[in-house]
C-alpha cells in the first residue's frame, strides 16, 4: 500500500532530477536496482570493517565516491520540495551482512539511496540526452554503467 501511495513522489522525483516520465513498471526497476547497490555498498564497507579488524560497519567504510558525495548533496537539496526522505527510509532493505550496521550508516542510507536515485536518472540523460521514457534496454545501459563503477 505504501508503495502505491509513493508512486507520484517517484514519478515526481524522476521528472524534477532528469525530465523523465517513468512507470510503476521502472519503479520496480528501480527498487531493484537501490537495493542491489546498496548491497554492494554495505559489502565493501563491510569488507573494510573487517580489514580493520572492527565488528560494526562504519559511515567511512562505505566506498562513497566523491560524485556520489555530491548527487547526495543534490538529493538532499532537491528532496525538500518532494520528500521522498521517508519512503526511501522504507524502500532500504537492510540485507543481511556478517557485521553489524552502525547507528550512523542506518541513519545515512536514505541518503545514500537519495544519491544514487539522482545519479541513476541523470545517467539515463546522460546516455541519451533526449530520452524522456526510460525502456528496458535504457535501464540495463544505465544498471551496466553502475555495475561497472559500483
């Protein structure tokens, strides 16, 4: 029910961030896709914890990289007007790790998620500076792009 509830904050934040038109269907893309990276993001960090011989995962453990810094600095200036703060609060599934998740990391990840939604639908115009409705073949491209850098 939430989920329903959040589309138009979705399809608004994709329209403000990027001039997109998305779907319920690219939001289930998209799910996907935050949950997956921030999988990826909690694994590394984990993996630095532990080369720090540390039990709990740090903020500075996770591999923020300096763009991804600065599309969290745009969320966090463009969700004032949408606030989709607290459905990315919920969208944020947690998975579960060998470490513990730090009070500080929790508290960031809607942030974190914040960010790589901004980077993910400027990439879409990035890879294609006229597209307005993202399709399967535009989100793989996109995904590709962070699989290779995240």
């Amino acid at each position: 029910m939430a989920e329903v509830m959040a589309v138009p904050r979705f399809e608004r934040f994709f329209r403000t961030a990027a001039g997109l038109d998305v779907d319920k269907e690219d939001l289930r893309r998209y799910s996907d896709f935050v949950n997956q990276k921030l999988y990826d993001l909690l694994v590394i960090g984990e993996a630095h914890a532990k080369a720090n011989v540390r039990d709990v995962v740090e903020t500075w453990d996770l591999p923020i990289t300096k763009g991804l810094q600065e599309s969290i600095h745009r969320f966090r200036d463009l969700d004032e007007d949408i606030e989709l703060k607290p459905i990315l609060e919920q969208l944020a599934a947690l998975p579960p790790l060998d470490l513990s998740i730090g009070e500080e990391v929790r508290e960031r990840l809607s942030e974190i998620v914040g960010g790589l939604s901004l980077a993910l639908a400027r990439t879409f115009t990035v890879l294609d500076p006229e597209l307005k409705n993202p399709r399967t073949e535009h989100w793989d491209r996109a995904i590709r792009v962070f699989q290779l850098l995240l």
